[in-house]
C-alpha cells in the first residue's frame, strides 16, 4: 500500500495491508536467519510493473509495517534511529518483468549523523 492508498483507504484496510507485510517480512527474515543487528541502514527498492512514474516516498507506509515486523522477528531490539540510522527509499524502472521490493539492510560501525 503506497502513501496515497493509505490516505484514502478505509482504516480495516489499511490495518489488514500492514498486517500482510509485516507476515511476509516476519516471515523472510526468520528464513533467513536474519537477527541481532547492529545500528543499520535500510534502503527500499520498489522494482515497478510499468514505467510510470512513481514518488519514491510512496513507500514509507510499507517501510513503517517492514521495520516493525524486523523488531518483532528480533533483527533490532527498536526501530529507532538508535538502530535503524537511516531509511532510503527509491523506484526502479529498469526491470519490470518481476515487480517487487528489495529490502537491503547494511549494518554500520559507525555513521555520521550530521
């Protein structure tokens, strides 16, 4: 659910479209074995079915249900920006024969916060 289905959608709907995302992420991360991270970046790549064009921040709702579902699979024990430095969110064009969203978590020593 982008930012802009969100805002219009019914609350059950937007509750039952979080639910769905943090399940799947729940579930991927407990596959892979992902847990106790350090403080980390995590960067959001929406590979889209077409080449329309799309606000990057659009995905921020999903982002918000992803990092919950992380701090309940254990990967962080917040998602504050004690752990979760920094978010990036971005839209690729180049390959839309399998749409999707690529979550990549890079953990950081040490991060300058301007």
């Amino acid at each position: 659910m982008t930012s802009n289905d969100q805002r219009r959608a019914h609350f059950q709907t937007q509750r039952a479209a979080k639910k769905q995302v943090e399940d799947a992420v729940h579930w991927l991360v407990k596959r892979q074995g992902i847990k106790d991270l350090g403080p980390s970046i995590v960067t959001a790549i929406w590979f889209a079915p077409d080449k329309r064009k799309r606000d990057s921040d659009s995905l921020g709702p999903f982002v918000k249900a992803a990092l919950d579902a992380m701090v309940k699979a254990g990967v962080w024990p917040d998602d504050n920006s004690d752990w979760v430095v920094e978010t990036r969110m971005a839209v690729s064009k180049s390959e839309t024969r399998y749409p999707r969203i690529e979550l990549i978590i890079q953990e950081v020593e040490e991060y300058d916060r301007y």
